[in-house]
C-alpha cells in the first residue's frame, strides 16, 4: 500500500504538466493524459473512504450538466466539454481521499510545477523583452490564475500556521510571477482570497498577526521582485510595450461588450442554453454588438464565467457553478469549529484559494482553463476531506448489489467509448495530415477519412477532409474527388450548423468546380447559402469574398 500511495504525488505532478499543455495547445490528447495520471493518482492514493457534502454534489452536478449540454444540447459539440468537467471532478475525487502524507507530496509537487512556472515566467519579464509573462500559457491572465491557484493557499497557510519557513521563498516567487503576468482580474482573485483567509480566520479565532505580517510581507516583496526585473536592461528589445491607463479602459469598455453579447446570446435560449463553449459562435454572429473585436479578432470566452454558464448551460448551469464558487467559503465559515485545530490552517488555505479563484472568474474565464480546473478541484477535495468528518462515507463498490455494479461497470465502459473517440480520432487526423503533407495521397485519404468517421459529431474532420479532396480536385480534375469534397463539406455543416467554414467549402467546390458534380448548385441556391452564411459570420471577409464572387459571376 505504501508503494502505491506513493505513485500519487508524480502522478499528480504529471497529470498538472499536462493540464498545462493542454491549456496552451487545446488539443485532446494533453487533456486525456492529464485525465489518466489524476485518475491514476484517485487509484494510487485511494487510501481512505471519500466523505459526502453539498460541495461533492456542487463539483459532479456542474460536470454532469457541461457533459450533458456537450452530448445532447449543442449544436456546435467540443470535446472539451467532455474532458474539462472530467478533470475537474477527477482532482476533486483524489484529494478528498488523500491521507495526509500523500496530499503533503502532491502539495509539494504542484508548488514545485508552480515554481518553474513562476521562474520562467520572470526571466521572460526580466531578460526575455517580454512586457507580460505568460511562460507556456498563451495569455497573462491564464498563466496568472493559475499562479493565483498555488500563491493564495501558501499565503492563507502562513498566515493562519506558526512554521512553514520554506513557504517564503516559494510564495515570494509565485507572487513576482503573479505581478510579472499584470493581469488585473488575478489582482482581484488575490485581494479577494486573502480577504477571506483573514476574514475566517478571525471569525474562528486562529488569525495571527505575526503570519499576516509574513503573508503580506511575501506579496510586497514579490511585487518588488517583479518591479526590479521589469527595469533590468533588455537583452532583447521588448515586442509589446505594458497596457497603459487607455489600453486599460478600452480593455473594460471591451468586456462589457462581450458581456451584452452574451446575455443577448442567453435571452434566445433561455432554458437549456446554447450548449457548452459555443460563445465564439455568438461572437461571430454578433460582432456589430462587440465594435472594439473588429472583423477578425476571435475569443472563446465572454471574460465572465458566470455570465457565460448561463448562456452556455442556462439557469441550472448557472446555479451548479454558484454552488462550486460560493460553497468552500460559506461550509468553511460554519464548519471550522467542527474541524480538529490542527487540521484549520488547510481549510482556511483551500477555502481561500478556491474563492481566489471565483473572484478572478468574474472578469476572466479560469473554469475553462484546464489546468485551474484541476488545481481547483484538488482544493474542493482536500477542503472536503477536512470539512466533512463524521459525514457518511460512499459505500465501498463490493457492497453494492450485483445489478448495480453490472449497471455501474457498463456505464463506465460506455463512458470510456465516449472519452476515447475524441482522442483516437485527432491522433488518426494528425496522423493523415502528416501524410498529406508529405505527398502521400492514398495514405492521407484513408486516415482522414477514419477519423471523420470515429467522431462524426466534431466538424473540424469533415472539414480536414473536405480540404483535402478539394485540393486534389484542384491537382487532377477529378470527378469523384470533388463529389467526396461536397459530401464532407455538407457533412461537417449538418454535424455543426454554427461553423461557417465548412458552408463556405461547399459554396467554394460547387463555385469553382460545378461542372465535375452531378447535381451543381444554381446561382439561387449559391445565393441561398451565402446568405446563410452571412447571417452566422456577417462580418468574414471569407463569407464577403464568396459574396463578391457570385455577384461578379452575375
């Protein structure tokens, strides 16, 4: 047992590693990885029976309701509503069940990731030319909430706990990478969670003003740090100047048109929502509402996760994530005094760190971060784990009746079908479109092909293969390619009826190469269409450029 409990902390490590990848990239397989270390970790450090409370209903409530909208409410299906809420509650079961030797090495082993984080982070800032730090996160904000997801429990620990010394380097890092990033939202996530750390500490009588003075003292000598590497000589002329005051307010006065967007986007779907990520559709069909995102710039996110789960998962959603922001603080605040003395300054440091992060949510989107999923989770559970002693446990799978662990196993076999599609299918596309790349035709059509069929309902494979087809027909002239062309572009369109670029495929073969089909589209029907189009992308210069074609064609 000792063995295997001691398989969970790397697991751990590399199930954030990849979380974080996963977050740069956005591709499948990092998520899926991460997803099998944490699940290896709940396996390996499974050494205790998992308690119950309204928090655990709040975590699997929240991904039950994203994987549903993902499977049967939208219209645009992602697999990232599959692996996100995966994530989330695979990090919650681990650390719930940890015993405390276990969750001490998985602490340690995500503050070191957060360390080498954080250092890169600053040597970006200090030699790099780099006015935000972002380290491999593609923007500031998201390489500072997680940041935040590490820094605010180290802070609410040192100021509720006597010892700890080797916390005061590691959080005087983590804060100098958190103000290297500038990210005014993660600003607001660390004011918010040492707010309430000193709040519930007071209110339970363990506030020591001598750990405050340390807390605060690690977070002014980390903007200090951040401020002196800012002034360094550049090696490398910086390539983006920092946001001044003006960029600042055109940055507010930008969110709270997204924000407009996006209670609009509710109001036409107000019971079920319009499925989970589907926001950047909205933005496309209504970019007149958003002028400062001009024609082309895209984002998936409104920059409000509540406001966005409400259009997203619609009032249920809503109310499962206010449950999972607001719950560790309120359980935390009543059942302090339940909870053994040594055992308060981590459920003070879990439960500010998760709201940390429910502050940072309403000017930014880090329950779409997976990486901060997993780090939030695994404060849900550790706080869980404290919080709801002497609550019943979950019964152990051998005590249930035979009927139910035949219906468990083959829902779990099932889930794992639906968990595996979406990954197999993107390493057979990536696979064909190497082949295609390096000329091998035949090859690059049969693995395309495969992947469009594994996962039908993605239609990001139809279109690879549309694209693919529609290049040989440019190459040969021939028939069948361009009919296979057609077919994968229609297909992809009836898979997701709010992406524009597989319509605008078929516009495009039916335009250029109606004379190899059997049945070519009329100019009406090609008007058709592009009308269509023009109403889910109105402002694409793809959709205006098949416009200005047909008219030219008269």
């Amino acid at each position: 047992m000792k063995t295997k409990g001691s398989l969970a902390a790397p697991l751990f490590f590399a199930s954030l590693a990849l979380a974080c990848a996963g977050s740069r990239l956005g591709n499948v397989v990092p998520w899926a990885l991460s997803a099998f270390a944490l699940a290896g970790a709940v396996w390996a450090g499974g050494s205790q029976a998992a308690p119950r409370s309204w928090l655990g209903a709040a975590v699997f409530a929240y991904a039950l309701l994203a994987v549903l909208s993902t499977l049967f409410v939208s219209r645009a299906y992602s697999p990232a509503g599959l692996y996100h809420p995966l994530l989330l509650a695979l990090a919650f079961m681990a650390f719930r069940q940890f015993d405390a030797g276990t969750e001490r090495n998985a602490a340690i082993a995500a503050l070191g990731l957060g360390a080498i984080l954080a250092a890169w982070g600053l040597v970006q800032v200090g030699v790099g030319g780099v006015a935000r730090a972002t380290a491999l996160f593609e923007t500031p904000a998201t390489y500072a909430a997680a940041q935040n997801l590490l820094l605010v429990p180290v802070l609410g620990f040192l100021a509720a706990s006597r010892g700890a010394p080797l916390l005061l380097p590691v959080g005087t890092t983590l804060a100098a990478a958190l103000f290297a990033a500038d990210s005014r939202g993660a600003v607001l996530g660390l004011a918010a969670g040492l707010g309430a750390a000193m709040t519930l500490a007071q209110c339970a009588g363990i506030l020591r003003w001598r750990g405050v003075l340390r807390a605060l003292a690690v977070v002014a000598a980390g903007a200090i740090l951040a401020a002196g590497l800012r002034s360094l000589p550049q090696s490398t002329p910086s390539q983006e100047a920092p946001p001044t005051a003006q960029a600042r307010a055109a940055s507010t006065a930008s969110r709270l048109e997204l924000y407009g967007l996006a209670w609009h986007a509710w109001q036409e779907r107000p019971l079920a929502g319009t499925g989970y990520l589907t926001f950047r559709y909205s933005l496309e069909q209504g970019r007149a509402r958003v002028p400062s995102y001009g024609e082309s710039a895209e984002t998936w996110f409104v920059h409000n996760d509540y406001l966005q789960t409400l259009q997203e998962l619609g009032p249920l959603g809503l109310l499962a994530l206010l449950a999972l922001a607001g719950l560790p603080g309120l359980m935390a605040w009543r059942r302090m005094g339940f909870v053994p003395a040594e055992e308060r300054a981590m459920v003070l440091a879990t439960s500010a760190g998760a709201t940390a992060m429910a502050c940072h949510a309403l000017v930014d989107f880090p329950f779409y971060i997976p990486v901060c999923l997993v780090l939030y989770g695994a404060l849900l559970g550790s706080l869980e784990r404290r919080i709801a002693a002497g609550q019943p446990a979950s019964h152990h799978a051998a005590s249930l009746p035979p009927a139910l662990l035949a219906a468990r196993t083959g829902i779990a076999v099932l889930a794992c079908i639906v968990l595996l599609r979406p990954v197999v299918a993107e390493v057979v596309s990536e696979w064909g479109l190497r082949r295609s790349a390096a000329g091998a035709s035949q090859a690059a059509a049969f693995w395309l092909e495969t992947a469009r069929r594994i996962e039908r309902a993605d239609w990001r494979y139809h279109w690879y293969v549309g694209q693919f087809w529609d290049g040989q027909v440019s190459d040969s002239g021939r028939r069948e390619a361009a009919q296979f062309a057609v077919a994968a572009f229609a297909e992809g369109f009836e898979a997701n009826p709010l992406e524009v670029r597989n319509l605008l495929g078929k516009i495009s073969v039916h335009r250029r190469h109606g004379k190899l089909l059997d049945a070519p589209a009329s100019r009406d029907q090609l008007a058709a269409w592009i009308g269509q189009a023009e109403r889910l992308a109105p402002m694409s210069a793809a959709v205006r450029r098949e416009r200005a074609l047909l008219d030219k064609a008269g």
